[in-house]
C-alpha cells in the first residue's frame, strides 16, 4: 500500500479525542464519536494524491461524499482542540489550533487554514444554525450555496 495523501490525513485524524480507528473490510477509517460519522480513504490513486476522503455522514453509506481531506482536518481540530479545553488539557485555543495545524503539516504534508477566530460571532451564530438543524441540512445548504 502506498502512502498517499488522505491515508496520512486519516491516520492524523485517529490522534483526535472525539475520532476512533475501524476497520472497514480490508481498510482503515475513522469514525467520530459524536455523530458516527465515517470518514475512509478512496479507492482511486488519483483522489488519494490529492488528499480527498470519502465521507460517510452519520455513519449512513447513503448519505455519502467526497470532501477535500485537509478541510475536514481543520475541522476535526478545532473540535478536538474545543474538548481539550473542556477537559482542562489545553488552555489556550488559539494557540493550541495553531501548534497543531503545525503538527498537521509536518505529519501529513498538507496545510490547514487558521484564519478564523472562533470568538468571532458568526463562527459561533453557524454553530447554533448547525446544532439546530443538523449537519447534514446545513451541509445541504451550504453545498448549494457554494
């Protein structure tokens, strides 16, 4: 097997609180305990250079996607970050986000975006929208709006 990008993503991905290794057939994914959400390595070479992953929201192979690995990664960080504030691990967000959006870079190759403030009220206005509607309906809309 080679080492292609998105299997370097989802093997940084199992490092967070809140993402759990499973074995699928033959692969490896990872499943977010929150929601069930699964997230596996594709099987096209092409889309593995590129650092896609197949996303399996909620656990449900129906309701499934190709995203772009270092976006869901940038995601799964803060909310690892967010967990290990709560539980008095971290301390300070900003600067948690960064070191391991750095960590992220060194592991994988690929980069993460850490220009948003999540004290900044919309962040935390698409967060409620989020919780209130769900994840899937917000990604709905967000899809059609990109």
């Amino acid at each position: 097997m080679h080492d292609h990008f998105s299997r370097r993503i989802l093997d940084f991905l199992y490092s967070m609180p809140h993402i759990t290794r499973e074995q699928r057939g033959r692969e490896w994914a990872a499943r977010r305990l929150t929601d069930g959400t699964l997230f596996l390595v594709p099987d096209d070479e092409d889309m593995q250079q590129q650092g896609v992953l197949l996303v399996e929201w909620g656990g449900n192979p129906q309701a499934h996607s190709q995203v772009n690995g270092e976006d869901i990664a940038g995601l799964e960080i803060a909310e690892g970050v967010r967990r290990w504030i709560e539980t008095g691990e971290f301390q300070d967000y900003k600067a948690e986000f960064a070191h391991l959006a750095q960590h992220f870079t060194v592991k994988t190759g690929g980069s993460i975006s850490c220009g948003f403030d999540p004290e900044q009220e919309q962040w935390r206005e698409l967060g409620r929208l989020i919780r209130k509607v769900g994840e899937k309906a917000a990604l709905m809309a967000l899809s059609r709006a990109l």
